[in-house]
C-alpha cells in the first residue's frame, strides 16, 4: 500500500505565494511520473503541473511563469511552488503518482492524496 500526504494549503491574499509538499509512503519500488491537479467548485479535476523521474516537466497554460513544480526523488516528494497567486487558483489541490510496486507483484498503479484547499483571497 502506498499513502500520499499533502501539506502547505491555505489562505492567501492575490499576489501571494504558498508552496505544496506531497510526500510518498508505503511499498514503493519507484515513482515514476508524479503531478499536481486541482478542482474548483462545480468545474472538472484538472492537471496544474507533472514531472517525471527524470525532471522533465509539464505545466497547464494557466499556471506557466508562475508556478514551479520540483521533486526530490530520495525523498520520494513532490513541490509545487505557487506564485503570484489568483483568484482562480482557488480549488483543491491533490497529488498524484504513478508508483511502480514488487509486492505482491510487479505493477504500476496510480495514487491520489486527499487533497489540500487553496483560498486567494481578491
């Protein structure tokens, strides 16, 4: 079993920052992609930021030149830092992973934390 624990939501004011960790736990051989998507009240889930083992990254258009998604692979952990935050970064953020598993056989599955709020306040 793996567990993904978010941390760093809050409330802001428009033009602040937060950062949000998300840490990987459990039976993990490795992790290959892992991302950040977020839901708004009423809207769809969406992909705000992924990355991959190897460091390559991909951000929605929305988010581009403000937020900064990173990884610390010893750490099994993923960053996302937000800056020049606004209104309509406000949702729910979660972390995903696909996580590559040995027991009790070689699978790759898909994991989701349990989110974590994000308020910009106008």
């Amino acid at each position: 079993q793996v567990q993904l624990v978010e941390s760093g939501g809050g409330l802001v004011q428009a033009g602040g920052s937060l950062r949000l960790s998300c840490a990987a736990s459990g039976s993990i051989f490795s992790i290959n992609a892992m991302g950040w998507y977020r839901q708004a009240p009423g809207k769809q889930r969406e992909l705000v930021a992924a990355i991959t083992s190897g460091g390559s990254t991909k951000y929605a258009d929305s988010v581009k030149g403000r937020f900064t998604i990173s990884r610390d692979n010893a750490k099994n952990t993923v960053y996302l830092q937000m800056n020049s935050l606004k209104p309509e970064d406000t949702a729910v953020y979660y972390c995903n992973a696909l996580v590559t598993v040995a027991a009790p056989a070689w699978d790759e599955y898909d994991y989701w934390g349990q989110g974590t709020q994000v308020t910009v306040s106008s």
